[in-house]
C-alpha cells in the first residue's frame, strides 16, 4: 500500500507542476494586447481551472478504489491469488495464441 501512496503523490506532485508551469505562462503572456493572446489566455485559465476539478476528483475516486481493493486482498487472500493465477492463465493462454 506504501508504494501504492508513493506513486499516487508521485503523480500528484507531477500534475501540480504541469499546473504550475500552465500558470507561469499564462501570467507571462499577461502583458500582451492582442485579441488571439488574450482569448487563448482565457480559454487556457479556464481549462486550467476545469482540470484541476478533475484531477482533484479522479484522485479522490482513485485513492478510494485503492483503500477497497487493498482492503479486500487483506480480507480474502485466497481470492486475489486465485484471480490473479486466472487471469495469468487466461492471459497466457491467449498470447500463445497466434
């Protein structure tokens, strides 16, 4: 599960940056008086702010689906190695497979 959060901060201290740097441009291009400039300014801030909603969300979603499927393998075991040795099979089976 430890490496599970690592990644997941990983990710998010990534996506954090792209915002970041997104907003570093927009605020660098603030001085500009064309129409274009200022239209694309807009629409990026927009999306900007959409996107954060988004991530912000899916992250949510994601640690939460981790949190029950951790839990579950610790409940059932037996379970998860059943499945996983499955879908190796069926996985293998179908690779071989030409």
């Amino acid at each position: 599960m430890s490496k599970t959060q690592n990644t997941s901060k990983t990710m998010s201290k990534e996506m954090k940056s792209i915002i970041e740097h997104a907003h570093a441009l927009v605020n660098a291009t603030s001085g500009e008086m064309d129409n274009r400039v200022k239209s694309a300014r807009a629409a990026l801030m927009e999306r900007l702010e959409s996107a954060k909603n988004e991530y912000g969300e899916i992250e949510d979603r994601l640690i939460e689906k981790i949190q029950a499927a951790d839990e579950f393998i610790h409940v059932k075991p037996y379970y998860a190695i059943g499945g996983t040795f499955i879908t190796g099979l069926f996985m293998g089976w179908i690779m071989s497979r030409k």
